[in-house]
C-alpha cells in the first residue's frame, strides 16, 4: 500500500484500483473511522471473509446505493458448532482487500474474537426462535443464535443504516429481517440474488473445499432448483417431485433437505398453494456441506424468482 502523504488520512489515498479502505481492527478504531463518515448514509456488509464474486456484489450493490460502504470480516466462532469447519474456513484477507479496494469499500471492519466477544462467550444473546430450529437450524443447532448475536453487536458498532444480505442464505436473511421487526433496529435490510459460477453452481467460501470430481456432483443442487421452478405453473408436488428427480440421479450427493416452503414460515406450502415459495435444498458432497435455494413463483406463469417480491417490499 503506498504510504498515505503527511498529515492525511489513509481513507483518500488512491491506489490501481480505487482507493485504498481504512481498515479497523479494534472498536476504537473502527469508532474513529464512523466518526468521520457524517456526509451521508452508510451501508454494511457483514462477511465472514474468504470474499469472492458473491460478496463483491453486495457490496456494489451497497455502493451503488449508499454514500459509504463498511465491509466487516469476521469469522465468528459463536455460530461455529464443535464438529464444523471454523479451524478449516480459508482465511484469505489480502485477496480479501483487494476485492473490496475494487468494489469501491470505505471501510474494513476486521475485528478478532476478543474485540467482539471482550468477555469471551456472551451470557446474553439473541435467540432465533423457532424459525431458528427448521432446516439448517435442525442440522446446525445454535447456529442462527449465534449469527443473529453477531449481526446485532455489528449493526451497533458500525451505525449502519442500511445491511446488505444474500439470497443464498435464506433462512439467515429471513431471521435478520425478523430480528429487525421484532427488535425495532433502526436499519433496512436488503437482499440481493444469489451469484452462481457460469455452471450454475451457487458462490460460496466454501466451494474451496470441493475437488474436481465434488465439484461436477455438487451441480447437481442447482440443476435441482432449475428443474422444480421449471414445474412451477404445475404446483408443488409437481416442482418437489422435478427437483428430487435430479437429485436421486446423484447418489454421491448425500441429501440432507429438499424441501418447498413459504418464505416467512418456513412451513411446507400445500398443494393449493400459488404465490412465492422457497425452494430449499443441502447436502454433503465430499467433506462439505453445501446451501442452494431458488426463490419461485408457484401457479400459471410461475417460474424462478431473483428475490422475494412480497417479503422485500414488507421487510424492514
Ligand atoms: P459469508 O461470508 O458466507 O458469511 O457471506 C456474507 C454475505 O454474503 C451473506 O449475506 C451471504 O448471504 C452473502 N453471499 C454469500 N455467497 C453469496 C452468493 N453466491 N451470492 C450472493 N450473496 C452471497
């Protein structure tokens, strides 16, 4: 990074690719830095590093729309449980910098555990509630509790008005929209499309884990999505019974869910249902467990949806 000139902030220093982001690691810091963006609003994207195309699309997204852009990364052990991936997850924070000097980022929030949690494990924390207990919630307890604790310390100490979510983790989008509702945080939350490599396969952190031959399986899940909103003017039953066609064809996908649900319950639509519905699936395949979900429009004219019409115009 070159050296900022005497007497300047480091914010305004312009480097190949835009200008270079402050980054903060401690709470002082980061204070500082929010103290000297007053000039307009401020957006967040909380990511838990390893960032790719995914992550850079939020934050252009929040560029597009905000005046400054804070991006945190944070691997947060509190959402991690004993058997899962924290000590593995790639930590990659110089390639992480330089996609957000790219995508235009003000501000880098990169805290460690003892910044976030300074008296080690919080006594108090944000349930999930029941909605935190269905799907991934099943297959990851405690998870959503510790997401939702480490969104609401983040929301706080960066100030922001406005947070951008992906769609690919729905029901994690679902319960910070909840959470804002029932919580009365001062901030609108924003959902933007999943991103997929050219194949169809979802963007994520974790695709790192993959080898070449769980990568071609791990297809499958999107090719799943694909076939059910392909049913949708059919109904439900005719879009479950599409996608577990593609997905019993790929018996090293080992299938955890698949399911069709409404997207602020979570329940099983009936087969009278028509209107937007989430198509849900995970699995494992390898070592890894992988998240895929279409949001869909079920009846005459349906098919896939980029987001959630209903749920983003009523969400916080
Ligand atoms: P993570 O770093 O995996 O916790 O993700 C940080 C944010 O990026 C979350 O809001 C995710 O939903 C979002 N995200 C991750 N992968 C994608 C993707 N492929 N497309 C859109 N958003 C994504």
């Amino acid at each position: 990074m070159p050296s900022a000139p005497a007497g300047a902030t480091v914010t305004d220093v312009p480097t190949a690719g835009g200008v270079e982001p402050v980054v903060a690691r401690t709470r002082e810091e980061l204070h500082a830095a929010r103290r000297s963006r007053t000039d307009g609003d401020v957006a967040v994207v909380m990511t838990m590093g390893a960032l790719h195309e995914g992550h850079a699309t939020l934050i252009e997204t929040a560029r597009q729309r905000a005046a400054h852009v804070v991006v945190t990364i944070f691997l947060n052990p509190l959402q991690f449980g004993p058997r899962e991936d924290l000590s593995r997850y790639p930590r990659t924070f110089d390639s992480d910098m330089e996609i957000c000097r790219r995508a235009g980022v003000d501000l880098v929030f990169a805290p460690t555990p003892d910044v976030i949690y300074r008296d080690g494990d919080p006594g108090v924390r944000i349930s999930a509630g029941p909605l935190g207990n269905v799907l991934e919630g099943q297959a990851r307890p405690g998870h959503f509790d510790g997401m939702l604790t480490v969104v609401a310390k983040l929301f706080h100490l960066t100030r922001a008005d406005s947070a951008y979510f992906g769609q690919k983790d729905a029901q994690q989008l679902l319960l910070i929209r909840r959470m804002v509702r029932d919580l009365d945080f001062p901030v609108k939350v924003v959902s933007v499309p999943t991103v997929r490599e050219p194949d169809g396969l979802a963007m994520s952190s974790r695709n790192t884990y993959l080898t070449d031959s769980d990568r071609e399986t791990a297809l499958c899940l999107s090719r799943a999505l694909r076939a059910g909103a392909a049913a949708a003017a059919e109904g439900p039953s005719a879009i479950r019974r599409a996608a577990r066609t593609v997905l019993v064809r790929e018996p090293l996908a080992l299938i955890d869910y698949l399911v069709l649900v409404h997207p602020s319950t979570l329940e099983d639509v009936p087969e009278w249902y028509r209107g937007e519905a989430l198509l849900a699936v995970a699995g494992r395949v390898g070592t890894t467990r992988l998240i895929d979900n279409l949001p869909i429009s079920v009846g005459p004219g349906g098919g896939a949806l980029e987001v959630f019409t209903d749920v983003d115009s009523a969400g916080a």
